[in-house]
C-alpha cells in the first residue's frame, strides 16, 4: 500500500523525464472517484515541480470545475474546436505551475466526434510543448468510446478502481477496450475506505500494474 504520490511517482518513471507527456486518468465505471484522483494527482505534480495541465475532457459529465471550484463560461471544447484561444479557456490556479482546463455541461456547436480527429490533435501539440505533464480527465470506460479514443492519443493511461466494488469483469473489460483502441495501460489505482482525503471523501491507494 502506497500514498497517491508515491503511486503516481512509480506511474511517472515509466514514461521517463521527457517534456509533454500526456496520460488519460480513466475508470471502468462511473462513481470512483475518478475525478478526485486526477485533481489530487495534479495538484502532487504540481508541488514536485512539474508544470501540470489538467484538463476535463469528459464531455459528457464534466466535473473538474466543481472540484476545483471554478466557474467556466468556455473550457475544452471551445479550445479545441477553434472557439476560444488556450488563453482564454485555460484558467490559473492557487499554484503557478498548475493550470486547469475545465469542461462545460453543454458547449453549444461541439462534436464529440473532434476529439477523434486532428483539431484535437492539433491542440494535444500545443499543450504538450507547453507543460511537462498534461492529464486528461476522461469518461469511464465503459460509459462511452470517448476515453479510448483519448487513451490513443497519450502515452499512458491510469485506471482507477474500488477496492471490493468495481467487478473484476468490469476491469478485465476496460483493459481490454483500451488495449484495443491502442492505449498503453500503466497501472491501476485501487481506492479503498481508510482515511478522508482533503475533499471530504475517505481515500487510501494501492497501484497494481
């Protein structure tokens, strides 16, 4: 059993020092915390010195704003649809090294479907020369095709599980849709009733690989 950092420390080290690396943090299900687990582990990147860019790329239930108690009026999908610049839509935090990209219940004129071609490519780019780090906030797995297609895109993915709820069939199932679409799982991270994290939700992890 390890603490978030020490996990995501021992996640990171597989992906080497490089600049822009990008990594999908996914679920198999909805309701495990998935959200919490990206925020806090921007938040330790942030603090260990990397320049962070969290972004919620779940466009179907985004939830970031709320975590991290913002107010968006444009977010993802005006930056990637060409509707806001990078400077418009992503928003500064308590810590310098830390940005955010937040979602937006509904984005009037955006296809889901971009995030499967180049505009999201094309923004990827940006942001990976821009930050050490960037983690996509996706839907669960099974929920939707979307964090599959976002798992192709990066060059990790992090699945997150409940200790003693999330069916092993349900975790067997999301490996496998992602290691379909292409994505390369790093690791998984089991949360299970120990202690109340920051956000009032008791958390303790353990990283499988």
């Amino acid at each position: 059993m390890a603490d978030l950092g020490g996990s995501f420390t021992c996640l990171l080290q597989q992906m080497g020092n490089r600049k822009g690396n990008v990594i999908v943090v996914t679920s198999a299900e909805r309701g495990v915390g998935k959200t919490t687990v990206s925020t806090m582990l921007a938040r330790s990147l942030a603090k260990s010195g990397k320049r962070a860019l969290l972004i919620d790329a779940d466009l179907r239930n985004p939830s970031v704003a709320a975590h991290m108690d913002l107010h968006p009026l444009i977010g993802f999908a005006e930056a990637v649809s060409g509707q806001a610049t990078d400077s418009e839509a992503i928003v500064s935090t308590d810590d310098p090294r830390l940005d955010v990209l937040p979602g937006r219940k509904s984005s009037d004129g955006f296809d889901p479907e971009l995030i499967a071609n180049g505009m999201f490519s094309s923004a990827l780019a940006r942001w990976r020369a821009s930050y050490d780090v960037i983690l996509l906030d996706s839907p669960p797995v099974l929920a939707a095709a979307d964090a599959s297609i976002l798992a192709r895109h990066a060059d990790g993915v992090i699945l997150i599980a409940w200790a003693g709820r999330t069916q092993r069939s349900e975790i067997m199932h999301a490996m496998e849709s992602l290691n379909s679409a292409g994505g390369s799982l790093m690791g998984t991270i089991f949360i299970q009733q120990r202690h109340r994290s920051r956000y009032g939700q008791p958390y303790s992890y353990d990283y499988g690989a």
